[in-house]
C-alpha cells in the first residue's frame, strides 16, 4: 500500500512536488499509475540542459515510487520532427547533410562512421547509455513508431474536424508583440532568457495556417519525403486531404483515416499528447513557458482532446562554467555522457536535485570540478555523522540511489582533487599511483586500485580531456642547480629542515604538517603553533617557502597540493631535487 505523504518530515522541492502529484493523479485517474513526462529532440547531440528536462520528472517519480506508488516515467523521443538544421562541430558530419532539412529525423543518415541506422537513433544512444549509468528508469516512446503506425490516428483525425477551435485558441497569441525593449535604467535582462522570450509566441513556429486556411496537421511529402508541404483542402466526412510541395512540386490527395507520413503541429501535437498519456506532471524549459509560447497554448488545446494541462514546472538553463546558454545548434557542448567521463553519477545526480527547477546553475568541467568533489565529501561527512541538515539529507539520498537501490560507487572515496594530482604527476602509471595512494594513509594501504574506482578513473578522464598540456604537472628530471645556487642561507636552511623530516612525516597528513611547519621552525615557533599564535608574516613566509619548492620540482609557481606533489615524486627523488 502507499505511504502517507511525506512532506511534513522532508523540506526538499522534490516532496513538495510528489505531494502534489500524487493529488492530483488520484483526483484525475484514481488506482492508475502515476504519469510523469519528458520529451528529448535527437537534433543533435542532447545536452547537459536538456538533461534538466529528463531528471526534474526522473525525481520527483522516483520520489513517488519510494512512498509505495507505481510510476510511469515517458520519455518522448521526438524521432519524427522536422530535421531542421546542421548541427556545429558534429564528427562525420559537413554541410552536404543540408539536402536532408525538413525530413523526420528517423529519415537523415546517421554521422559518417556511426553504427546506427539514422539520425536519431545515432544521438539517442549517447543519452540511453547516460541515462542507464544515472539510474533512470524510463518508457521510451518513438514518435515516429507512434504516428507511422498510426498510433494517434483518432487523435489527428479530432485535432482536424476541431480545427476551428484550435485556431481560435492560437489567434489570441498571433498578434502578441515582442518582448519590450529595456529601457534606461530598468533591471537587465538575461540575454538567454530574452532570446527565449522572443522565440517563442505562436507566430514564431509554424502553427499550421496557410493561404487555404488553418490545418493542424502536416504530411511530409510522397515525393522528396520533406515537411515543406502546404494543406490545399480537407474534407471531415470523408477524410480527403489534399497537399502539394513546395520542396519538389509533389502533390496528391490521400484519406487521412488511412495515411500515415505526417504529423500534428507541434502545438496541439503536445497537448494531444498529455491527453493520450494521461500526463500529470511535466516540467518545460524557460523557451516553452513564456506568453504564448507551447506550453502556455497547449494549456488551452489540451481540453479540446479531454484532457487536462500536467503540473508543469519551469525550469531554468543549466551552464557550464566558462560557456554561455547551451544550443545543441551551436556546437561543442557537453552532454550527460561527456559529465559522466570525469564525475561519478552520484555528483552529477546531486546537482540536479539540490536546486529547484527554476533555479540555474553551472557544470564544472574546470578546476572547479575539485571545489565541487570536497563540497560533496563534506555531505557525505555530516550525512555520516548525524549533522546534516535535513533538505541536503534528502538531496543526497536522490543523488545515492532510487527506489530500486543504491547507484554503484568507490569503496574507498579519496579527495578527487588528490586523485588527479596523483594521475598528473604518474600520467596514469598504475604501480606508481598505487604506491602513492598507499602513502597516504600507510597504516591502511591500498590493496588494489580497484578500491578507489570509478573516481579515479574519472579524475584520470578529467587530467587528460580536461586540463591544457601546458598546466599539467611535469617533474624535473634533474636539480635547478643555478636556482640551488642562488639561494640565501634561509632558504638553504628551510630545504634542510624539510628534507630531514620526510622519513618521519612520510604521509599526507604527516608532509601536511612538515611543509607548514619548516617557516614556523624558522621563525622561532612550533611547528604545532596555531594560526591563532602566529604574528601575519608566517604567512608570507610559507607562500614563500612553497613557492621555492614547486620552482625545484616542477619549475612553475604552483602545482598539485605540496603534501601529495612530494608523496608523488617519492623521498629520494625529493632529495636529490632539493640537495643544495
């Protein structure tokens, strides 16, 4: 039996959507499965945006499914819109797959070199493969199978003897002006989100008007297989519908009752669809929520099938740090499985549920990934200690499983920014990053490298796609011996105090406590002294001493955390980089 609602005890918008959910299904369908909703375009590589659209529906499902409830989660694969355009930077891919625009997608060639039959199903596998690794749990539904097998027929042939009232419905936005200009001192607008604005609107897309009237429906043409078609007349009796092309001249009269190569336009194919499926929940993207804009329509058309417009979210843009809004038109952007090279599921999983849907954020595929990675330890600390607050509780329980179960993940979680510092400075050369790894907590040595994957197979991914040849860490073969000969006694003296202390401190928090302490020593102090008892200039001195160091073994001002850097080059070969 299902649980009692649970948002008394979780805080998190995940519970206060599944509440409401879980409402409005027994009030709509009682004893049904609940129905959740995504829809994906394969136009070209899926995007770590258009992830949001799968993962806001994937949780709070799962959410319900946790509270004893059966769930549908439908992920639309819109197989059979339109191909409308080249996509940038796509391997095996140039601009002869211009001839193709205005086919389903189903109906373009594959990129040169792929493995799959078409277009569609070539960017569908990247994402069913990520969403596998991400534990969602899905129905995939193929527009193209749905409306060539004539799946929605009594649908269209509805949305066709209705015509009028839906084009009633899409005149009220036909006439809806831009977006206003910013005026002097009014608040900025976010660029994406006005270009967002301004295209949607239903004069932005084709609605289905034409010269002969309102048609809601499009064939893709007999002869050249493309949407440029134009309905000249339609009878509802009989179902003869008549087109021609403006593509290749074509034309032809065929009984919709029985044809099936075409497709509702996309704003009442929508709303048809809600209807069909029994949609309770679907969340869409800032481009589809604005005046006049799909969903806002479709909100209005849905009643003409019987149905009834889902609990529908806005969600905000997903970044990537150092990159502006994602366009999967434009080229070059990461894709859930470009993420999950160089995270582990559980991370990726926690930044999606930590935010509510209308709330941005950014990816990071830069050094920022190691910020993120400590944060994540940090809650994973407080879970284990009973201190977490109960909002990030439940978003880490998203993030670690689903009600099938726990994701896989490391044995043994070490600092990813500690992993990647360690495959930097070994390039990847198993015995030596083990033999590190093992030096770090020397009284619980590593068995096997298997204990610290996947993360630091992904930190190793992340060293080598990630990081510029010129930031890698490179250590000297042989001693800077002009730097070594240069040095006053001072630091003369620091390189001694360091070097007599590594058989004695040869650990990552023992060389922690050695590399801070040597300035501290000189300075007539402890080495256990705290930064309370320190006057500011210990400080300094110890920016100082480390910079010393990286110049003598990796010849740059800054490299991997000294503890680690010194572990990863091994005591001897830091004597002789040192000796002066």
């Amino acid at each position: 039996m299902p649980t009692v609602a649970q948002s008394s005890t979780e805080t998190d918008w995940v519970s206060r959507f599944a509440d409401e959910v879980i409402a409005d299904s027994e009030r709509r369908a009682p004893g049904k499965p609940v129905v959740v909703a995504s829809g994906l375009s394969p136009s070209g590589p899926i995007h770590l945006g258009n992830l949001r659209e799968v993962m806001t529906p994937h949780l709070v499902a799962d959410e319900i499914r946790r509270r004893g409830y059966e769930v549908r989660h439908l992920i639309s694969w819109d197989d059979y819109d339109r191909y409308r355009k080249v996509p940038n930077g796509v391997p095996g891919v140039d601009e002869s797959w211009a001839e193709h625009i205005g086919r389903p997608l189903t109906s373009v060639p594959a990129p040169a070199g792929s493995a799959y039959p078409n277009w569609a199903e070539h960017f569908k596998a990247a994402m069913t493969e990520a969403l596998a690794e991400l534990g969602v749990e899905y129905d995939g539904i193929s527009q193209t199978a749905q409306y060539t097998s004539g799946v929605y027929r009594e649908q269209v042939l509805h949305a066709m003897k209705h015509r009028g009232d839906i084009d009633a419905i899409l005149e009220q936005y036909r006439t809806k002006k831009a977006p206003a200009k910013k005026q002097q001192g009014q608040k900025p607008v976010d660029e994406a989100e006005l270009e967002a604005a301004e295209g949607s609107g239903a004069a932005a897309e084709d609605d289905g008007t034409g010269s002969a009237g309102y048609f809601p429906y499009k064939p893709y043409c007999g002869g050249c297989g493309k949407d440029l078609t134009t309905v000249t007349s339609y009878d509802d009796d009989s179902t003869e519908l008549a087109y021609t092309c403006s593509a290749c001249g074509f034309a032809e009269t065929v009984k919709l009752s029985e044809f099936n190569r075409g497709k509702l336009v996309w704003k009442v194919d929508w709303p048809m669809r809600w209807a069909y499926e029994g949609v309770i929940f679907e969340p869409s993207g800032v481009d589809h929520s604005s005046p006049g804009s799909s969903f806002q329509v479709g909100g209005q058309i849905v009643s003409i099938f019987g149905g009834e417009q889902p609990i529908g979210p806005m969600y905000a843009f997903v970044g990537i740090s150092g990159m502006a809004k994602m366009s999967s038109s434009k080229g070059g952007v990461p894709t859930p499985g470009d993420a999950l090279k160089i995270m582990e599921p559980q991370l990726l999983r926690w930044l999606y549920a930590r935010r509510r849907p209308n709330q941005s954020f950014k990816i990071a595929f830069d050094q920022e990934i190691q910020r993120l990675y400590d944060e994540w330890d940090k809650l994973e600390a407080k879970v284990a200690d009973g201190s977490v607050l109960p909002a990030d509780a439940a978003a880490y329980s998203r993030a670690v499983r689903t009600a099938a179960g726990e994701l896989p993940r490391t044995t043994r979680a070490m600092p990813y920014r500690t992993l990647a510092s360690v495959v930097d400075i070994t390039a990847g050369h198993d015995e030596q990053t083990i033999r590190i790894l093992s030096d770090l907590d020397p009284a619980n040595p590593l068995s096997s490298l298997d204990e610290v994957r996947p993360r630091l197979d992904k930190a190793e991914a992340w060293i080598n796609t990630q990081v510029p040849a010129d930031q890698r860490t490179v250590v000297r073969e042989e001693p800077d011996t002009e730097l070594l000969a240069s040095l006053d006694d001072q630091a003369r003296e620091s390189l001694r105090l360091l070097v007599d202390g590594l058989d004695d401190h040869w650990s990552l928090d023992g060389l922690t406590h050695l590399v801070y302490g040597v300035p501290k020593v000189q300075a007539g102090f402890s080495a256990d002294a705290t930064p309370k008892e320190l006057p500011p200039e210990i400080k300094t001195a110890q920016r100082t001493f480390f910079a010393l160091l990286y110049h003598l073994l990796v010849g740059r001002d800054t490299g991997p955390r000294l503890p680690t850097l010194l572990l990863a080059v091994g005591a001897d070969r830091v004597r002789k980089l040192l000796a002066s």
